[in-house]
C-alpha cells in the first residue's frame, strides 16, 4: 500500500475512533445538530394536490374531483415516503379514494374520509398494519375488494347503510 494511502486511512480511522468515543460528547458540546423535516408534494388526481410532511407524518390531500387509481403500492406518488406517513387528511372536495392509495402504508395509524368521498377504491388501505379505526361516511355507497384486507390492528370500523 502506498505511504499516502495508510497515512490517511490512520488518520481516517484516528478521526472514527474520536467521534464515536463517549467524550465526544463533551468536544462538540457547542454544536447544536438538529434534523429538519422534508416536505413532499405531488399531483394525484385531474384537480387533486398531495404534500406529506415527514416530520408530522400527515399527508393532506385537497382539491376536487376523483383522486387516481393505481395499480399497484409502487405506481403511488407518495410510496417513497410512505414509512413516515402516519395520518391521512382528506379535505372536503374529494369525491373517490383511488385503488391501491395507501396500500402497505405500514406507519399510518388514522384517516379522516370527508363526507364528500362517494367511493373506496380496490385495496386502497390493504396492508395499513398499524390503523386501528376508520370512520366511514354515509356518503359512500362504494367499497372496492380487499379495500381493508391486512389490517391487522383494525378493530373499529363505522360502516354506513348506504
């Protein structure tokens, strides 16, 4: 190995080593190391906007109209981030949760569907491990297959007559 290399793969080392000691600490006492949140957003239906912030772990969903359907959890805007998704906000104006929506979304705990929503797609919540309630308006008149299937932890469920 050349000298340069080991030189500065001990100085490297040297470096590691005083960064994981636990005196550490106390050398970068004055350094304040914050994580900033990011904020995502997107297009998912013809007037339909998203924005998730990480930090909350909301995603809202506003607008007007149908929201898109998807053929699988893959094709979702927002699959990326969907770990830090924890609540679903869906404002009044959306008319249809899209197929596959919030499938495998395993972090989301709650949703609020609006009064406005008519229809829930095919397996639009499949796989949501960690909800544990969901309140169904009576506007909607539509719940596509396996829409709740995989939920686990599911054990409230207000289902209209509609």
């Amino acid at each position: 190995m050349h000298k340069k290399w080991k030189r500065f793969l001990a100085v490297s080392l040297c470096v590691l080593l005083l960064l994981s000691a636990p005196m550490s600490a106390n050398i970068f006492a004055g350094f304040a190391l914050t994580a900033s949140a990011a904020s995502y957003s997107g297009t998912c239906g013809e007037n339909l906007t998203w924005t998730l912030d990480t930090d909350t772990g909301i995603l809202a969903i506003t607008g007007t109209g149908e929201m898109e359907d998807y053929n699988t959890f893959f094709d979702v805007p927002w699959h990326s981030c969907n770990y830090s998704m924890r609540e679903v906000r869906i404002a009044d104006g959306v008319t249809s949760i899209g197929n596959c929506s919030f499938s495998d979304s395993t972090s989301l705990t709650s949703v609020n569907i609006p009064n406005s929503v008519t229809s829930i797609g095919d397996c639009a919540f499949s796989g949501c491990r960690c909800l544990t309630s969901v309140n169904i308006p009576d506007s909607v008149t539509s719940i596509g297959i396996y829409a709740f299937s995989l939920c686990e932890r599911l054990t409230s469920m207000n289902i209209p007559d509609s």
